[in-house]
C-alpha cells in the first residue's frame, strides 16, 4: 500500500513501529510462540524447604517462622515465649514420612491488634514482590539486551532531523530527498547477509561480542558524521547508510543473542524475554517521538545527529556485558565449514524459491509494497506552505506512534482472523478513500469547515496510521505463513528484504511522479494530482490477489522441499 496512504509502509517507518526490526533469528524463535499454551509453573523441591506445623501451604517460604531453627530466639517488640515444633517440609498425597526436629524456644509476636487486609491489598502486595523479584532475577547481560533494543527505539530521534537538515541546509528537492533516503536504507535490504556473517564468521574469537561492539562504533561514526562534517548530499548519504549500517547489523546480532538465551529456558520465560525486548524498543520510540521536534526547533539538526551519535555508544559498550565464551582458534579459522554453511544455506533457499506457494505471494508482497509514495512532497509542503514547525510535527509523530499501538492491538483482538484476500482488499479500498481526504489539507476546504490546519493534520495522520498498520500486518501474516518448516529464520529474513526493496521501489517512482509533475520545495499546484495519483495507485495490485489463492494453510517442510527438489 503506498505510504502516502498508510503512514507506515515505508522501510524507515516499518523500522520506527515494528522496526522492522526483526532478524531472521527473533523471527524463528517468535513464530513457534504465536500458538504457544501456558506452561503451569514448576512445584517446588521439597527437600530444601522448612515450614511451621501450622498453617501448612504454599506461601510458607515468607511465613514469620521460616529459618526459626537457625536465628533464636527471636527479639523485638514484647512477647510472650513459647516453644514449637518444626516439621520438614513433607508431602502426604505422596505418603512421606514427617521428620521432627528438637523442640526450641523462640519469641512469638502478640500484637494488640491486627488489620486484616483486603484482597487488593494483598494482590498488590503480590505484584510488587513480583515484580521485584523480576528485577533482581536480571542479568547483567539480559539488562544489556534490553538497553540495546531501547536504544534502536530511541534512534527515531534523528528522524525529523534528517528531513529537516535535507530541505533547509542541504536544500535539496522534493524527489531527491526521497532518492537519498532510499539509498540510505539499502543495508536493511540485506539483513540475511548480517545474521549470515555474525553466525559464521566470527571476529576476533567472538561471533556476537566483537560485531555488537563494532555495529556501534559504525552507527556512531555516522551520525559524528552527519553532526560536524557533512555539507553536501554525497556524504549526508555516505553518512547516513553508515549509520544505518551499524543499527541494521546490531538489529541481527541482539536478535541472535535472544535466540540464544530463550533456546534453553521454557515457553514461558523466553515468551517473556521477548515481550519485554519489544516493550523496552516501543517505551524507547515513544520516548524519542515528541523530543525528536522539540529538540531540532530549540537546538537545531546538527545538536540533534551529536546526541544521536552517543546512543549507539550504549550499544558498544554493552558487548562487554555479553557472557560468550571466545571461540577455539580451530574453530575462529574454520574457512571450510564457513563456505560449506553458506552451500547449504544457499541450496536450501533456492529450493524453497521454486516452490510456487512461496515466489508467488512473494510477488504480490513486493507489487503491493511498490506503488508510489508522495510523503516527501507533503513533507516540504507542510513546512514551507503552511508553516508547521519541528516541535509540532514531533507531536505528530507522538500520536501516530501510539496509533501504531492501537493498529497493532485492533488486528490482534479483532482482525486476525479475518481471512488475508479480505484483509488486503479492505485495507487497500478503505486507504484509498481515507488517503484521498489529503486533499482538504493542500486545497484549504477544511479552514473552510472551520478546522485549523493543524487539528486537521493531525487527526488525519492518526487515522491513517492506525489504517496503514492493520494493511502491514497481513503481510507479516501472509510472509510467516508461507515459511516452510526449518527455513524460517532465513526466508522470513528474505521476505523482509523483499519487503523493504518495495518500499524503495515505492520511493523511487514517487520521486519520478514528483519531478515529472514539477513539485518542488516551492512549487505545490500539481501536489493535489501527485497525491490523487499516489492514493489511486494503491488499488493496482488488487487484480493480483488471486495469487494468494495458492497459499496453503502449512506451508512445505524442509524435508518435503528436499523431496520436491530430488
């Protein structure tokens, strides 16, 4: 669907919600966890535990007696002594024998009186202790995971800042803005190759230590870049693919590390490791949404890409709280089963390739990701035409990050089980008309309804993003569908990338639709038709819906791939 009319179906926004932000990796380890159940927790061992003869439960861990045989008599406020029996903790559904210890004295509280608390109370009560114990159960290498994702969350901060030092620095025009930040997302294009290379070829002894550390100096140098050096649009994009060079690479690599760690804990905990790697990239997108306008009208661009450089420096110093262990020299060296993975990794795409229920969504994939966007051109439109400052477009991006949220919510709790061709053609007609209401904002009719400009743009970008998401997620849906069993880590990585090509495809023709009908940074009289053109042009790959008729409920085996192929 053209970003234009969705909001978020362009790769930087893609990585701004979800930040497309998924490997190959995470995406394999996440799927299975789509259908999971709820595990019942472990029972406890009762060979460690001492509880009092009365009262015997669950909760006797935090009882008053607990370790009374170790620490008496107790002391405190005035009571009276008393002797009691203390039994091992004992089983009798299993029959076992209760083991009785020596009597001894301790002090026993008598308190004049005693507030029952009520159920919220002791719920609450229970939360907290959970939720501490949650905290203190964090690794120092867990923490690190988690400050990695935020900081990808937080690097939207330099989003605004990029457009902003394009127009009114570099004063580049309309179309080129669009080519250069094309050309900037190419190493998401290749994500596969990331995970490719952190997974086979390790750096100095380390396979997720000494490529976490060196994404963040690359990510760093960029952004140093675009703060003191860059005046010309060749090194604003040499910077700027840098720069998301070192958060597309790191991207794989902390993805990878969670893979790892969730592989040997239970459903539960590796469900929760993810949920929380999630939340800790949304709480820091969301954080950067306002500030990333406030900031550039206050202090300027230059400010902005200085503070941005710092954050990836987070990201570097966390590979030292990475527990690997370095790797044996024979195995650092191992050129021959390098090249003998990437064989099979290679055979085993190309088998999947020439399945038809995989290369044929797959182009649909791509043909609806490519129809052309106008969001540049409305970008210098609203700036130079109706005078919306940084601060204000932050607030935008505030709103439209939390109606992301809500798109993603209203797919899972209402429309995730609406059938695909539904989904898509809905999706499609529904933005087209919605898309179309930019109209009233570039020809004035909503002053003439009373509404401000800003109200105006507002609410429309709101309702268009919460659109554009429910049209993403489908495609999401439709490319995990279609991954055969062990392959999904790599060709889910390769949908993505085939995703991501749509979007500079959708950029690309933007920018020639804009240069052809003469848009420029102050020239807005054929904006009106870019726009329409834009919108219509979204209902192009509807005819092709058919394609989708042959996606199967589960997709091929790697196995039967294999068979296939022989």
């Amino acid at each position: 669907m053209n970003a234009s009319c969705s909001g978020v179906v362009t790769e930087s926004r893609v990585h701004e919600l979800l930040s497309n932000r998924r490997s190959n990796a995470t995406v394999a380890h996440a799927l299975p966890h789509t259908k999971a159940a709820c595990n019942f927790p472990k029972r406890p061992s009762r060979s460690t535990l001492f509880r009092s003869i009365v009262p015997h439960n669950r909760h006797a861990l935090s009882h008053p007696l607990k370790g009374a045989y170790k620490k008496m008599p107790f002391s405190g406020l005035s009571a009276k002594g008393d002797k009691v029996d203390l039994v091992r903790t004992v089983d009798e559904q299993e029959g076992l024998e209760v083991e009785e210890l020596s009597p001894v004295d301790i002090t026993i509280p008598i308190l004049k009186e005693t507030k029952q608390k009520s159920s919220s109370e002791v719920k609450a009560d229970g939360t907290l202790q959970a939720a501490y114990e949650s905290l203190s159960n964090v690794s120092p290498e867990i923490a690190a995971i988690i400050l990695v994702y935020f900081v990808q969350g937080v690097l939207g901060l330099s989003r605004l800042a990029v457009s902003f030092f394009l127009k009114d620095e570099l004063h580049i025009s309309p179309s080129m803005m669009t080519v250069l930040t094309g050309i900037s997302t190419i190493p998401w294009l290749v994500k596969p190759l990331w995970g490719f290379l952190s997974d086979s070829v390790p750096l100095f002894g380390y396979r997720r230590r000494s490529y976490l550390f060196l994404c963040g100096l690359i990510g760093a140098a960029g952004w140093a870049g675009m703060a003191t050096a860059v005046n010309e649009p060749k090194a604003a994009v040499a910077c700027l693919t840098l720069a998301a060079l070192g958060t597309a690479a790191s991207d794989v690599v902390v993805d990878s590390i969670v893979v790892e760690r969730a592989r040997g804990e239970d459903q539960g905990k590796a469900g929760q490791l993810q949920s929380i790697c999630w939340a800790s990239a949304a709480v820091g997108g969301l954080a950067s949404a306002y500030f990333s306008g406030s900031l550039v009208q206050n202090y300027g661009t230059r400010f902005v890409f200085g503070v941005t450089a710092a954050l990836p420096l987070l990201t570097a110093g966390t590979a030292l709280l990475v527990d690997e262990k370095r790797l044996p020299k024979a195995a650092a060296d191992s050129a021959v089963s390098t090249l003998a993975l990437a064989k099979e990794q290679g055979l085993n795409l190309w088998k999947a390739a020439k399945q038809r229920s995989i290369w044929v969504p797959t182009i649909f994939v791509f043909l609806w990701q490519a129809t052309p966007s106008a969001d540049s051109a409305m970008f210098y439109f609203t700036t130079n035409q109706l005078d919306f400052s940084a601060e204000f477009l932050g607030r935008v991006r505030l709103v439209t990050s939390l109606a992301s949220l809500v798109g993603i919510g209203l797919y899972n709790f209402k429309l995730k089980d609406v059938p695909l061709k539904k989904m898509f053609f809905w999706t499609a007609v529904t933005g087209t008309a919605l898309g179309l209401t930019q109209l009233a904002l570039i020809t004035g009719y909503n002053r003439e309804l009373g509404i401000p400009d800003e109200y105006f743009a507002m609410g429309d970008s709101l309702i268009l993003t919460v659109l554009g998401q429910l049209a993403f997620m489908p495609t999401l849906v439709l490319a995990a569908k279609i991954c055969p069993d062990g392959l999904e880590a790599t060709l889910f990585a390769g949908l993505m990338s085939v995703f991501n090509a749509g979007g500079v495809a959708s950029g690309a023709l933007g920018a020639g639709l804009t240069e052809l009908l003469g848009v420029t940074a102050e020239n807005f009289d054929n904006l009106a038709l870019l726009v329409t053109i834009c919108n219509l042009s979204s209902l192009l790959p509807l005819p092709f819906l058919f394609l989708l008729n042959d996606v199967a409920t589960d997709s091929p085996s790697e196995e039967e791939l294999a068979t296939k192929s022989e």
